[in-house]
C-alpha cells in the first residue's frame, strides 16, 4: 500500500462489521461427543507418516505490555522523589511477597548477587527494577516475549519458546522430526539460535530432531503513522515514521510456507509439562477434523472442476455444507442452474481451510466467533471477531458482542493446499477492509496507526472457517507477568 493509499485510508477509516449474531454450539460451533473426538484424533495420528506438518508461531511481539506494571513502579523509583500512590503501593506488595514464585526469580538474584527481600528490605527498590528489566541486567522490559522463563523445572528453566518445542513433539513428529516456524524480530535472531540449541539439548531425551525455520516481519509491510489531522508524522530526521503494521503483516510469512498442515498458535498460549497430554490431545483431534472436512471438500471440488457432477452429488454438496460447514446456500443457489451452479459450489470450497478451537468465554480480552454479514458471495459467513472491529456506539452490535458465548484463543489448523496437492496464495481471500486503525502516544502526542487485516481476523475472511469448541484447559496465556503465578505455569 502506497503512501497516498494509507493517508486516504486514515481519512476514510476502515467500516465495522457488521455482527449479525455470536457463533454458539450447534450454530457455527461444533461440540463433538467423546466417540467423534476418539475417531478424529486416531485419524490425525493414521495420517501423520503421510503429511507434512509445522507450528507457526508468531513470536516478534515484545515482553514490555507483559510487565507493564513493573514497568511503571521503575519509573516511579527512578525519580529522586518517588512516592507511590496506593495502587503501586498494591503492585509492589504483589510483587515482593510472591518474588520468589516467579520463574526467573534464581536469575533475578544471580544479577543482584543477593535475595531479592535482602535489597528490598533496604529500601533499594531502583535496583531490582532496574537489574529485572533495563538493558544492563535481564532486560525483561524489552526482549522478546518468547524469551522469557516461564516454567522453572527445579534448577531447569524454560522459556516459552522453549516449552512450544516440549508441546510441538506431541503432535508435529512426523518421522522423527519437529517442523516449527518461528516469526522474530531480527535484532535477537542470535539470541533465537542459542536458546533453540538449549532447547534441543534439554530435549534430546525424546529421540527427535527439530526443524526450525524463522523470518521476520517484513518492513516493506510497515505502515506510516498520522496525526489527529491525519498528517505523516515525521521523524526528528525528517523521514516518516513507519510502525509495523499488525500480526497481519505475518500473512506474508505464513503464505511462503506449504506445509500440508499448519497448527498456529500464540507464543504465550503454553502452559507446565504436566499439563500437556490434554493440549496434545485436541491439537490432534483438531488436526483430525482438518483432515476430515479436507477429505469430502477435495472430493468435491475435484468433481466440480471436472463437471461430472451428478444432481444427487450436488444434492450431497450442499448437505455437507449445511451439516458440517453451517453453510446454508440455499439463497445463494436459488436461480442458478447448470454451470452456473456446480461454478457457484466450486468457488465456495475450491479456499484455504481453517479449523479453529474456541473455549467457553471467560471474560478475557479478544476476539470471538460471530457470524458476520456480506463476506464475499454469502450472506454471512463464519469470522473471528475482535472488540475494535464492532461498532461501540451500536447498541444492538454491542449486545450481540457482549452475548458472545465462546472466545478464540489463537489455537489454528490450517490446510493451505488444494485437491491437487498445490498451495493457495492466501493474499487472495483476504478481506481489504477488516483492517483496524488505533490511537497511539508518541511522547505527549497523539497519533493514529495503521493495522493491516488481522492474521485470524481480516487476513482469513475468505477462508473455510470451522469453529470446534476445546476445553479450558488447553488454554493457558501469560498477558500479564501477574499469569504466571497461576496453577497453569506453578511447578510444583
């Protein structure tokens, strides 16, 4: 998108969407019995020898927001009159009574070269912040998330991006090795390669070998930022400044791998060791349903491409689209006939396919399942939802976002390939105008940002979108560093 392209984008703001009702159980999510989950996970696991398969994790995202809060009470102490008022009062007590529970604790007082309550005690509260999160020590305010502790194993520590190769033998070992992507920023790419080689020693008890690719955002996807009046903003040079634009940006990532199955997950969505037989298990039972819905759609897609179409075939089509894809075509068909609508069928199947676990909401911050009005040729269709997508001064569109039973935690399988074995360019069924324009701070200036259309969100609107709903357990993020006192990410 070109300069003049983003500044009208800025004017013209991107339209919301238009919620025509929450995806619920029976309704565009699908719960399956004890017996369904058995056989589809048995498949995925029949499958496996016969498939590529990789984890693509988006892992640039930096630790700052996680200790947002540390972050604060730093500033505070760096001041020569620091006085805190009651809620960093709150937060530092939070802190040093739960001190030593947190993963990176043992590091933290290696740096210090003391017990944390030792120098607390003393009032020298500048020095741990400091130690914990400036650049001179651990450096946690801006490394990447992924590098982070996030489970320690007695005197083993594993960061999160660590744990993502304990969780990835579980499912993506298909003779041996473990296919992973991981996107980075690239100014730790080296701090990337050595933790991989850690990982793949703490791990070779498991007889695997890892494949492990990386790229980066791409800084020709970077987007300009404006001001209130939609000016560039420019830089003390004189250059614009250009922020990246969104995990959309990683679409491009995403689009340069071919894998034959593709599992997509948040770098920290992973929870302890002992947790993982349930994770393993519906990461394949959702393997299995791709596999499933891939098996009948290529079956009909190679038939429509090759019109030896029967009417009981099509009849069969539209049955499999109503029952397994709550795709109701009835409208859509209606006044086609002939070519006109074995074309109709092929072009609403012939699409990259997702199969996407949602858990019961529980009030964390996100996206939802929503049926969505006008996506492409249909009147509604399946969609990841995020809050700044609907319209906030609607009252009806805010009721039905607010009676949203379901919530998408980033837990993806996709097939990417056709009934021919050839990969889609996933570019081509992206929705242009699902992307997000948010306010920003650059010191005590308001700014406006672009974002392109979200990986699950914007990015895949044109894909074959199946929600199945995935236990609680299977969910376990660190947003905050607050998350990792829960039982989730406690060893005991």
């Amino acid at each position: 998108m070109d300069i003049q392209k983003q500044i009208e984008r800025f004017k013209k703001g991107y339209p919301f969407r238009r919620l025509l009702r929450p995806a619920t159980v029976g309704d565009g999510i699908r719960k399956l019995k004890e017996d369904e989950s058995r056989v589809l996970q048995q498949q995925y696991e029949g499958s496996l020898p016969e498939i590529s398969v990789c984890k693509f994790v988006p892992a640039s995202g930096a630790a700052s927001r996680m200790f947002r809060d540390l972050s604060m009470l730093r500033e505070t102490f760096s001041s020569d009159e620091a006085a805190l008022d009651p809620e960093e009062k709150k937060i530092l007590e939070k802190f040093l009574s739960n001190a030593a529970r947190f993963p990176f604790a043992d590091l933290l007082e290696q740096r210090l070269g003391e017990k944390i309550e030792n120098i607390a005690s003393s009032g020298n509260f500048r020095l741990v912040f400091d130690t914990l999160l400036g650049p001179d020590g651990l450096g946690y305010g801006n490394v990447p998330k992924g590098l982070v502790p996030f489970h320690s194993y007695g005197g083993e520590r594993r960061t999160a991006f660590c744990e993502h190769f304990r969780e990835a033998i579980g499912y993506t070992n298909s003779h041996g090795t473990v296919s992973m992507h991981f996107t980075i920023p690239p100014a730790f790419a080296e701090r990337f390669a050595r933790e991989e080689k850690e990982a793949a020693s703490l791990l070779s008890y498991e007889g695997v070998s890892f494949d492990v690719t990386y790229s980066v955002q791409g800084p020709e996807t970077d987007t300009i930022a404006v001001a209130m009046d939609n000016t560039p903003v420019t830089g003390a040079d004189g250059s614009l400044l250009k922020r990246p634009a969104g995990h959309g940006a990683l679409l491009k990532n995403l689009n340069e791998l071919s894998y034959d199955c593709i599992f997509v997950k948040n770098i920290d969505n992973v929870a302890k060791e002992e947790l993982l037989p349930d994770t393993v298990k519906w990461k394949k039972i959702l393997g299995g349903a791709l596999f499933s819905i891939q098996k009948r759609v290529f079956l009909y897609t190679e038939a429509l491409s090759s019109s030896w179409t029967s009417e009981t075939l099509e009849r069969e089509i539209i049955s499999f689209c109503r029952e397994k894809l709550f795709m109701d075509l009835s409208r859509e068909l209606s006044g086609l006939s002939g070519a006109g609508r074995r074309e109709f069928l092929f072009r609403t199947l012939h699409r990259p396919i997702r199969v996407c676990g949602v858990v019961k909401n529980v009030g964390e911050p996100g996206g939802g399942p929503f049926w969505v009005e006008g996506e492409r040729e249909r009147g509604e269709s399946l969609q990841i939802v995020e809050s700044a997508e609907v319209d906030p001064d609607s009252p009806s569109q805010r009721h039905i976002w607010e009676n949203s039973t379901h919530f998408n935690p980033v837990d993806i399988v996709c097939g990417v390939k056709d009934f021919r074995g050839e990969k889609f360019n996933l570019t081509g069924f992206v929705d242009p105008e699902a992307g997000i324009i948010t306010e920003k701070t650059l010191g005590t200036k308001k700014i406006k940002a672009l974002e392109l259309p979200g990986l699950w969100n914007g990015s895949m609107s044109g894909w074959v979108t199946v929600f199945v709903e995935v236990p609680s357990t299977t969910f376990n993020p660190v947003k905050t560093v607050w998350d990792l006192l829960k039982e989730p990410h406690q060893v005991e």
